[in-house]
C-alpha cells in the first residue's frame, strides 16, 4: 500500500501539517491514519468547510422525506420576506447551484444589515444570471429554509434532523477547542479577496495566530455567528463516513430512496443535489470538498466511501491538493 508514502511526499512538499485518511468498502473499515507534523489529537475534529453542505443537504432531504417541503418548493412558500427577485428558486435549484446567484460575497463586511437586505442589494447589483454557478449563497438561504420549516435555530434543527438520528456524536458548530485541528493563521486569503473587491473589514482575526475550532469560513464566522448552511461544521471521519454510508445503501428508512439517487446523480454540470461529480471524483463516485483542504468521495457502485481531512491551509503557501487527493482515491480502488 502507498497510502503512507504518498502522504509522506505530500507532507514533506508542505501540502499541508496534517492529513487523515480513512477507506471502507460497504461500511467496513480498510484503512484509517492519521499523519501530522503537528500535536497527535485522538479522534480530531476537521473543519470541514464546505463539506457542511452535505450536512445541510441532508436536513433538506429528510424534510423532503417528512413531506415537509418538496424539490419544487419555492422560496416564496418559505421565506415570504426574501427579495421578490429569488421567490421563484426552488429548493433543487440551490441544491445543484443552478441559481443563478452570485459566486461570493463578504456578508462581514456589512455585518449591521440582515441578510435579505443584503441579498436585495447584491441582486441589484449583480443581477441574476441562468446557468451553474456554484455558489454559498445558496446553502445560506438553504439554512434559513431550514430554520423556518422546523421553527428552531439551525444549529438545533441539524442536531435533531440529522446529528441524533444518524449517531453523529462528533459532529457540530462551534466545536470544543481542543479536539480540533488549526486550519489556517488569520483569514489571509479571504482578506486578500475583500480587498481586490476593494471592500473594507476591520476585524479579521490575527494571521500570526492559528485558528483552531473556529470555522475559518469568513461568512460563517463573521456574519452568521459561527453557524450557516453552507460551512460551519467539524467533524471526524468515523462521523463523516456514517454520513457518506447513507448515500451508498439507504434504504427508504431515512431518506427516500429516490432523493437519495437523485442526490448522488448529474443534474447538469457535475452537480447533484449538493454532491458534485467529475474529475475530482474518479472512477465514478461523487463528493465533496472543503476550502480549508477536507474531501468526501462516494463511490456507490463499488461500495467505497473515502475520507481525506487536511488542513491545506496551515501551511507558507497554501496549493491546490486535488493531485493528492485522487492519488488516495486510485490507490484505494486498486488495493481493496
């Protein structure tokens, strides 16, 4: 087996401090370790970024499933308040970022304004365009959705959709520190993307401190309080796999089995509903990665679920991983 060897160079090239990697074939574990130049943590917590979407996805489907929303809901049903502009978006059209709303904005920066006023002047300047855009937008408004269907903060209605039922024990906002790997020092890239949009923010966190069990996601920090549908959430990999299990065998018995197809197929452009498929996902699966250097790889017809947690970010320069990545992916469908 590679796997340490391939790690190892990844390590030594700074590609990141820490990486975990675990691989099961039908719910049966093959491999798990944990490499790190950093202080040895049992059972760490990843901040998993972008990969909360997935979580978010989740709760969206098991609403589905309660039949407390359907695919076609628009927003218009739910968050009669939103600007007129978006209340034709369905509930699909945010799960596979077919929207048309804009890639990114830095909410933080005009943190004394809610939300929809937000979004109404972002729309007026950036009006709605068709076609794929992936976009966090449209798991923040995915996570006011959820908030208003169920009548409980987010963070409850996650804990009780998804967190209880599937026995996710190490999974949550606003983490306890010391379970939690660093992900990043300060928020050096989105300060640097703030200010090629020439916008303003005062209050980043320091860049010679590490950041460790805050999300680094600068939106979800800054203007959602460490809580939103689209990142926020750490995790383990035993978590993470019990999740990605589902979308291999569910069996109508917490999602309807027809979601859960729906969820892990191409509606267009490598999107799912939340999953993405293509070239980072080789030999047929599909996932997800997070910004801060997480990734989630479903392979449903081979029964192989993956995770690899780094941390890509607490490095000098921090580089795109998904060489790394796919090296694991291919490594683990030729050994088991």
């Amino acid at each position: 087996m590679q796997f340490d060897e391939i790690t190892r160079k990844a390590l030594e090239d700074n590609s990141f401090t820490t990486s975990q990697i675990r691989i099961e074939k039908w719910g049966k574990v093959q491999y798990d370790k944990i490499f790190t130049r950093d202080k040895e943590i049992t059972n760490p917590m990843f901040d998993i970024a972008s990969i909360t979407k997935i979580f978010t996805t989740t709760a969206i489907l098991r609403l589905i499933t309660l039949k407390k929303l359907q695919i076609v809901t628009s927003i218009k049903e739910i968050l009669p308040t939103f600007p007129s502009s978006l209340q034709h978006i369905t509930i699909d059209k945010l799960l596979t970022h077919s929207s048309g709303l804009l890639a990114w904005y830095p909410f933080y920066t005009q943190a004394e304004k809610p939300f929809e006023d937000l979004l109404r002047e972002l729309i007026n300047s950036n009006p709605i365009t068709p076609g794929m855009v992936y976009s966090d937008i449209n798991f923040m408004i995915l996570g006011k959705i959820i908030e208003s269907v169920t009548s409980f903060p987010l963070d409850n209605a996650m804990e009780e959709l998804v967190f209880k039922p599937l026995n996710l024990k190490h999974t949550a906002y606003n983490p306890p520190k010391d379970r939690c790997i660093p992900t990043e020092w300060g928020n050096k890239i989105e300060e640097a993307m703030v200010h090629e949009r020439k916008l303003s923010f005062k209050g980043f966190r320091p860049t010679d401190t590490d950041i460790v069990g805050e999300c680094n996601d600068g939106n979800c920090f800054y203007y959602f309080h460490g809580i939103a549908g689209h990142a926020g959430l750490f995790s383990t990999v035993a978590d993470l796999h019990i999740l990605m299990n589902l979308y291999l065998y569910n069996s109508d018995e917490f999602l309807s089995e027809s979601l859960v197809q729906e969820a892990i197929s191409n509606k267009g452009q490598d999107r799912g509903y939340g999953f993405q498929l293509g070239d980072n996902y080789p030999h047929g699966g599909v996932g997800h990665t997070g910004f801060t250097g997480t990734y989630i790889y479903v392979n449903p017809s081979r029964g192989y679920t993956i995770s690899v947690l780094t941390n890509r970010l607490h490095v000098p320069s921090p580089r795109n991983i998904q060489v790394y990545r796919n090296a694991i992916v291919n490594e683990a469908i030729a050994t088991f």
